[in-house]
C-alpha cells in the first residue's frame, strides 16, 4: 500500500506481532480511516466455526486507533484508553474487514468507531460496531 505521508503508519502496524499472528494487513489509509482486512484463519475460530470475537476486536480496535493517528503529528502515536463492542452477527465468511473512523478528533482525547464486516464471497454483512477513545502520546 505505501504510501509517503502515512508510511510511519504502515511502519507502526508492521511492528505490531498480533497482526502479523491473525495475518492481518493495513488495506486502506486517509485523513480520519483506516481498513484492516483479516482472513479468518482455522486458529481464530469459536467452538461454531465463526471468526472469534477476539479477532473482531482486535482488528477493530486497531482499525480505529490507525483511524486517529491520520489525524496526529508525525511525533505522537495513540493508545486506547477505552474500547466498546456491540457484537451484532456471527462472523460467518472467509474474512473480516474493520472500517476504522475519527467521530471527533482532540489534542487530548480522540472519539473514534469501527465498523466490523464478514466477507463470504463478494458479500459483507456488518457484524459489529466499536466505539472507543484514543490518548494522543507525545514520542520521546
């Protein structure tokens, strides 16, 4: 995807081992979203077959937290002070895409959402929606 003025971004979520374990990839960036799209993997499964809630809110939570670093200066980053989920439908299908997005962008706090999809074939139902703030950092 490179891109020059979010390559720090694609930096930071390389370096992120839990996405690289659930063989996640940062599919889509611009100012305020973020997509992350995941396959759901044979070990990311519930007892039913359905992508776990844990693969949900992982690439949900970082969908979102990507979403406000498009919003930060290139010497912060974010972390998540708080997270919701509402889980609306099984994850049935072959992946899952999580639509990160800035509600309101802060100097101290960040409103952010993410949208959860299952994808089976060329179909995506909405089976989950978070809602959550991020704390700016200052690096250094």
């Amino acid at each position: 995807m490179s891109s020059a003025p979010y390559r720090r971004i694609e930096e930071s979520f390389a370096k992120q081992s839990m996405m690289t374990t659930l063989d996640a990839r940062l599919a889509a960036l611009a100012e305020g979203r973020a997509e992350i799209q995941a396959p759901i993997l044979p070990g990311s499964r519930q007892q039913h077959g359905y992508a776990h809630a844990g693969l949900t809110f992982a690439i949900g939570d970082s969908a979102a937290g990507y979403a406000a670093l498009t919003t930060m200066p290139d010497d912060h980053e974010v972390l998540t002070a708080e997270m919701k989920i509402n889980l609306l439908a099984p994850g049935a299908g072959d992946m899952l895409i999580a639509r990160g997005r800035v509600i309101k962008p802060g100097r101290r706090l960040v409103v952010v959402q993410a949208d959860v999809f299952a994808r089976s074939g060329e179909s995506e139902r909405h089976i989950a929606l978070l809602t959550g703030t991020m704390i700016p950092m200052p690096l250094g």
